[in-house]
C-alpha cells in the first residue's frame, strides 16, 4: 500500500485528449494532490505517477523520477508496460484508490562509458553508423567473443519485450534476475543471445573502425554519445529498480497475448 498525497499525470502528448476533470475530481475526493508533468518535478514529493502513453511515455516516467512507482494506461499502440487501455482508466484507478494493486519490481543496468555514465531501463545498444563493427565482449573479466555485426545490445527483462525483441531476443519475465546480451545482425549463423545472471558485469570494446565511420551509443532508444576505436563500455546491475503498478498476477500473459496477437 502506498500513501497516494500526491500524484503527478505525465502525457505522450501535451495536446492529447485526456479525462483531466474526472481524474482531478477523484483524486480530490481522495485527498489527493493532482500535477500534470512537463520536463520537471514539482517541489511536492510525489507518491505517483499516471503515465498515459504507450512504452515510451512509461520510461519517461520512471527516469523522470526513478523512486518513484509508476501506473502505465495505453493511450500510445502496443504497450507492453501497460496495466490496461484507455477504456480500462476508471476501473484502473478505482481498484489503485481501493489499494487493489501490486508493485512490480524490475532490475536496471547501470551502463559506463567514455566521458560519462548512466541508468537503463530497457536496454544499451552499441552501434555502427554503417557496415559491421567488431565489438569484443567479456563477461567477468574473461574474454567470451568477438560480435562482428551492426552492434551490440545488453538488456534487462523488462527491455526484452522492446528492441531485443525486434532483435529476436528471448522474452524474459520480469522477475527474473539476469540480463540478455545478443548481437545485432550479426555476421554468424550460430550466433544466440546470451542469458547471464544479474551478478554479471560485461566489458564490450570497439574494433578498429574505418577513418569515415562511426558507433554510437544508445540507452534506452536515446542517442547517448559517439564511441571511438578501442572505445570501452561496462555495464553492470545498477542499484536503482524499476517499479510499475498492476492490478492482476497474470499481467504480463495477458499482455503478450493481446500485443503479440498469441490468440
């Protein structure tokens, strides 16, 4: 159960149509303080946030204030990270003000690279800007491969349903306490994706590239920064959690079924 005083609503868009009069209204009836989010917290601690989007609003939210547990509506397209659609917001938010709700807890990975460092959700992507890169890929301090291919991708659980997957990925359950490493397009018919424990830490460094290529470094969809030749990333579990709110212990079921069209 948590303290519901104040409760911050993050949109996909400004612009978008949203029951704002009905929300206002049952959160102050509950006692609760209402904030629409932009790019910045208000000064009140918030207990909350409502993000109404798909994926991409739900990282948003829980980068914007990483403490902080987050109730995901669909209001974008696929929404794997969503506790329901949009038509499912009263009775969403009915049974969260009756505290008919769990926490899910998700591990992040906590990503180290040249001239900065930083939290992820989904997943780190190296990448060529064009033809195939070598990238050598430690794990423990012991040398395991060389990837030959457009790049790299290191993700955790809750990623495997966003770009691993389009990569061909496993799909992992949430609880689960490990990582998955896999290459991108890789050069190598007997290539698979690696599953490691989340005690793992992994080392990629960055062949040789040609004098007009490049590789970037991408977190969580977001270009981060340029990796040179001999450019070396760490990546390990970080301390921060990601925690979404759900209503129903077969969730994450449901989801796949309904997104990935199982039925």
């Amino acid at each position: 159960m948590i303290e519901l005083k104040s409760v911050g609503i993050l949109l996909r868009d400004p612009d978008q149509p949203i029951p704002l009069e009905y929300l206002q209204s049952v959160f102050e009836k509950a006692g609760s303080t209402l904030h629409i989010l932009n790019h910045a917290l208000p000064r009140e601690k918030l207990d909350l946030i409502i993000a109404l989007g798909g994926d991409g609003t739900v990282l948003k939210a829980l980068d914007l204030n990483p403490d902080c547990p987050v109730l995901a509506v669909n209001f974008g397209t696929v929404g794997f990270l969503t506790a329901g659609d949009r038509s499912d917001l009263e009775s969403m938010v009915s049974r969260l003000l009756e505290g008919k709700f769990h926490i899910s807890e998700r591990i992040q990975l906590f990503c180290e690279y040249p001239g900065g460092s930083s939290n992820v959700i989904n997943e780190v992507a190296l990448r060529a800007s064009w033809r195939m890169i070598n990238v050598d890929v430690s794990v423990d301090n012991a040398k395991i491969r060389t990837i030959r291919g457009d790049g790299v991708i290191v993700g955790t659980p809750t990623g495997s349903t966003g770009y691993l997957l389009s990569t061909g990925g496993p799909i992992v359950m949430p609880g689960a306490q490990c990582f998955v490493l896999d290459g991108i397009n890789e050069y190598n018919f007997t290539s698979r994706a690696l599953i490691l424990p989340d005690t793992a830490r992994i080392h990629l460094r960055v062949g040789d590239l040609l004098p007009d290529q490049e590789a970037f470094l991408y977190v969580d969809g977001m270009q981060t920064t340029r990796i040179q030749s001999g450019g070396e990333l760490e990546i390990y579990r970080s301390k921060r959690v990601s925690q979404l709110i759900f209503f129903d212990q077969d969730y994450f079921f449901r989801n796949l079924s309904s997104r990935l069209d199982w039925n």
